[in-house]
C-alpha cells in the first residue's frame, strides 16, 4: 500500500498552495498518514503524483509507482508525471526550513508552463548560501551527493 498525508498536515497544504487539488483528502480521514491500496489510488486518477521517500531516495519509489502495472491507466502515469519530492538530508515536504524549497519545486511540478526558464537550481543555492552559509562549491561538495528526488539540480560531474 501507500501512504497519504491527513487534510490538515502540511503535505496537502503545500499541494494547495502550490496550486494543486489534493484528490487523497477524500480518503484521508485520519489525523496521521492513511494507506490506501493501488485500487484506490488508481480509482483516484492523479494528473500528478509526487513519491515521498524519508528513509529511502524517493526516485526509485517512484520509478516503482510508475512501472507499477495497476497505475498504467492513471493520466499521471500515461503523461510522465509521477515525479520524486527532492531531499537531501530530509525530504522538502517535512515542517523544516526545506519546505520553502519543496514549495517552489511543486509549484513547478504542477505547472511547468508558468516556470519556464525559470530553473530552481538558483532559487536552492541561494537558500542553502543565505541561511546557512554553504557557498557553491561547499554546496557542490556537501550537498549536491546527498540530493535525490527530482531536484533539477546541476551536479558539477567528476567527482
């Protein structure tokens, strides 16, 4: 099974306010993460679906999800769009200083249209410089290895 968060938890307003419609709310009725079966989530027919991984890198969950037979027919695996929330030492959909950054990289799953030619990667530098001091190339060296998920990120090769 999967997991989706409760109404009232931060993962759906992010989804709101990234301009999203969270379609699990209907079947999140509790006040922790509800799992729901393939059949349900199928039934659901997300046109985006952002894998979550807090123990495991979240793209290959999601390159899972999107293999997974049960959700061929969903419009999010048929367009491509079963996508990995970034993380690097913690997920950004966590109430941590991150979700800023999990915000801006949603807004841009949902509507990539709106944020053409406009990358992330310089919106995450300059987060990581300006709260915590980590500079390009610490960022490249400290960082950059730990990031997975879509990030969207350029990471310097030749390490």
């Amino acid at each position: 099974g999967y997991e989706v968060p409760p109404a009232a938890w931060m993962q759906t307003a992010m989804t709101r306010l990234a301009g999203g419609e969270p379609v699990w709310t209907k079947a999140a009725l509790g006040s922790g993460w509800t799992r729901l079966g393939a059949e349900e989530i199928a039934a659901m027919n997300p046109e985006v679906v952002v894998v979550v991984g807090y123990r495991d890198d979240a793209s290959g969950l999601s390159a899972a999800f999107a293999k997974d037979p049960r959700f061929a027919a969903t419009t999010a695996v048929r367009t491509g769009r079963v996508l990995a929330m970034p993380q690097d030492f913690y997920s950004w959909d966590q109430p941590d200083t991150r979700w800023i950054l999990g915000l801006q990289w949603l807004a841009r799953a949902l509507h990539p249209d709106a944020f053409a030619g406009a990358p992330l990667e310089s919106e995450v530098r300059g987060f990581f410089l300006t709260f915590y001091g980590i500079d390009r190339a610490k960022f490249d060296a400290l960082l950059a290895p730990r990031l997975g998920g879509d990030h969207g990120i350029d990471i310097p090769t030749g390490r």
